[in-house]
C-alpha cells in the first residue's frame, strides 16, 4: 500500500510540479560569455538547422544567409532560407534595443504583432507569434526561442513551437558568425 502511494505521489509531483521548474532568462546570470544580440548579427551569419515535428520526428532542413546592419538603436536582419526539398524563404526583421539593457522589439512581415526579447549573461529568450502557410491555409504558431552564445562564433538557439497551449513541433538551430 505505501508503495502505491509512493508512486501516486511521485506522478503528482511530475504533472503538476515539474511545470514550475522551467528555466527563467535569470537563471544565466553571470553566464559567459555575454550574449549581445546586436555585435553578433552585425555582419555575415550563417546557420544550420531542422525541424522535428512534436513526437521528435525530422520533418525538414534548412540553411540561412544572414546580413546584419546595426545603426544606432536598430539590426536589420536579411534572413535567406534554402530549404532541403528545394524552397526558398526571405525574412527581413527590424529589432529595436528597448530601453532597459538586454531587452528587445522585433517586427517581421511573417510575425504577428511585435516579438519581445530578453538577454542575460549567454543567453537571451526571444518571444513571438508567427504566421506559418501550410497548403491553403495559415497558422499562427507561438514561438519560445532559446539562444545560447557559445564562443565568438557559435550560438546555439532551439525554439519549441506551440498552437493553443501544446507543443507542435521544435526547432533547432546552429550560427556561425563568418
């Protein structure tokens, strides 16, 4: 009986405690080495990434050509995607610094409203809605978008994409500044 119970209570705490326990942007703190969104874009990026559905499964690869201007307060970033199966994709953001160091504003044609960012120590949490075309029709998919700066070249970022509160797929991503 006390077994039964030992395992009712343990499932307890994994539904309804784990949630609690999600990393917050302050938990890197003191991380290193610093994540400065504008310096890093400024110039020519390149990455590396792929999209897996939300059981884990590979549904697509991608490459992106990045070109970062920085003028005073603004990065202008000229995505080009290539797509494994051929397709090609252009996104332009314009991110603004906020007013308070390592907060950000974002617009991009495809992102719904405005995307919001946060940085601290190596890694920075980016937020926004964007509108995805799937055949005839369109869904506006929430994005979390972790990025973690590795070295003077590298950053890591992994998105997880949610419709209506679940998970539907993720995204992961490799940079490297040329």
């Amino acid at each position: 009986m006390r077994w039964k119970a030992f395992k009712i209570g343990v499932l307890v705490i994994g539904l309804f405690g784990l949630p609690g326990c999600s990393s917050t942007i302050e938990d890197y703190r003191g991380t290193s080495p610093e994540f400065q969104l504008f310096e890093y874009f400024d110039g020519q990026v390149k990455a590396w990434g792929m999209l897996q559905d939300w059981q884990g499964k590979l549904t697509r690869r991608f490459e992106v050509d990045i070109r970062g201007v920085v003028a005073g307060n603004q990065l202008t970033l000229d995505e080009d995607f290539l797509f494994d199966n051929g397709e090609k994709q252009q996104r332009t953001w314009v991110i603004h610094r906020g007013l308070d160091k390592g907060h950000y504003v974002g617009r991009a044609g495809d992102v719904i409203g405005q995307a919001k960012g946060r940085s601290i120590g190596n890694a920075l949490r980016w937020q926004y809605v964007l509108r995805v075309p799937v055949g005839e029709t369109t869904f506006d998919i929430s994005l979390d978008d972790w990025m973690f700066r590795q070295d003077s070249k590298r950053v890591f970022n992994r998105a997880t994409m949610k419709k209506w509160g679940v998970t539907v797929g993720t995204i992961t991503l490799f940079f490297e500044k040329q």
